[in-house]
C-alpha cells in the first residue's frame, strides 16, 4: 500500500502557497504537523528534508482518506458521472445535461424535474457507524429529492410545502421519523446541503450551518443509492435545476 505523508497542512486539498507558507512559518521547529520527512514519523525538526517532501506533491490534489465516494459532475459529455474516490460510478437516466461551466466548482449536472437522474451501486453498509453525505445544489422545487436510497428513505429532499430541508434518513427495522428544518433552499440560489449521522444524531447542515439535528437509533445501511430522484422514482420527486460535487465520508462532518 502506498502512504501519502499529510502534506495538504490546511486542508483544502490542493498543494500550494498556503502549505508552502504554513511550513516556512514553523522552519526550524519541532512542529509535528509540518515534520513530514523522513515518513512516517519525521526527525524532528522542519527543514529542508520536509521542504522536498512537500515540492514533490505540488499543485496535486489531495483527497482526505475518509472520502469514500465523490462525484464531482465535471463531465462534458457521456451517460457516467465517475467516482473520484472510488469506483463507484453512476449512470445517468433520463436525458441530463452537462453543463461544464455552470457548476459551483467547475462544472455540474441539470436535472429537469421529470425523469432525469443518477443511479449509484452501493457505498454505504455502515451498522450504525458515522458517515456524512454533501452536496451543492441549485434550484429545485418543494418536494423534490436531491438524494435517496433506493427503495428505502429520502436521504436529503426539500419540504413539499416551503422548500425547506429535510430527511427521513432510517435504518433497516428502524420506524420512519422525519427531521424538518426552517431553511430554505429552492430559491435558485447555490446552497451546500449535508447529512451527518455522528453514531447518535442525524444533523441537517445548509451551508455550512447546522439547521436541525435529532437522536435516533443507530442500525444498518443497505441499498443503492439515487441523486436528483426519490427513493421509488416518484413523479414529482425528480430535482429541476443543478447538482455539483457530491461527497459521501465514512465520518461525521463538521463543516
């Protein structure tokens, strides 16, 4: 197995300037987050040994480990939105449209509300174990599903009758248990919307904020999954409007 040395120091998954400045501001000292050569455990001190660790990953992108899937929906043209994370790739039903310069990052995915969206093989089996789902989203309507689990719950939806968000995230043997919030986000403004179960609450997040959270009883995760659609494909469940870099992490977020 390869090791990458934690040379992303701010954590916004790319290698640049504020790394490189993060560094020099510790030159000389026994910083352990900077102390990244000889991997794994360094030799103490940051210097020029740290340095050439770092210029080797300059300009890449570094993913955090516990992304497990991610579809950026940069695409230009074709019926998969590809894993970035992973090899969990979907298929595009319906007639989506890529759109690569519309995107929030980059570019995106425009859904039309009638029968267009993105079908995913499994990711998740947690048994009860944290994870958190993101995306940033533009547009939609009351009622629509921005992302389900097929067959079972709406993971992230908009209240049918003020377009705020909601779930019905649950797990398997688990009674339904809707978690509404007050924020609204169908205004055609972009907004990143999340999912976050800690092992014990499930919390709604809208840009970046925490709009509503709850306990509920912690089981098992099974099924594919769905993006800009419901649970059942229902009509009036389809997502009209963007969809752009879904992330799915194997732990709790805190934005």
């Amino acid at each position: 197995m390869n090791f990458i040395p934690i040379v992303d120091f701010n954590g916004d998954e790319i290698v640049d300037i504020d790394d490189l400045v993060i560094l020099i501001e510790h030159w000389g000292q026994e910083e352990l987050s900077c102390d990244i050569a000889p991997f794994p455990l360094g030799d103490g001190v940051v210097d020029k040994a740290d340095l050439g660790v770092l210029m080797n990953y300059w300009g890449q992108e570094i993913l955090p480990p516990e992304l497990v899937a991610y579809w950026r929906l940069d695409e230009t043209e074709g019926d998969t939105a590809y894993d970035s994370a992973s090899d969990h790739d979907g298929t595009l039903y319906g007639e989506p449209i890529w759109q690569p310069d519309a995107g929030k990052k980059n570019g995106a995915i425009e859904l039309d509300g009638v029968d267009d969206y993105i079908s995913i093989p499994l990711v998740l089996d947690t048994s009860g174990d944290p994870f958190s789902v993101f995306a940033w989203v533009k547009g939609g309507m009351p009622g629509q599903v921005i992302f389900s689990q097929k067959s079972r719950p709406d993971w992230l939806f908009t209240n049918a009758t003020d377009g705020s968000l909601m779930t019905e995230l649950r797990f398997l043997l688990k009674p339904s248990q809707l978690l509404q919030s007050q924020a609204f986000i169908t205004d055609g403004n972009w907004h990143r919307v999340g999912l976050v179960w800690d092992g014990t609450n499930r919390i709604l997040y809208v840009d970046d904020v925490e709009v509503a959270s709850d306990t509920y009883v912690q089981s098992s995760l099974l099924g594919d999954l769905q993006i800009g659609a419901g649970k059942g494909l229902e009509a009036g469940s389809f997502w009209s409007g963007l969809i752009d870099d879904v992330r799915i992490h194997n732990r709790a977020i805190s934005p």
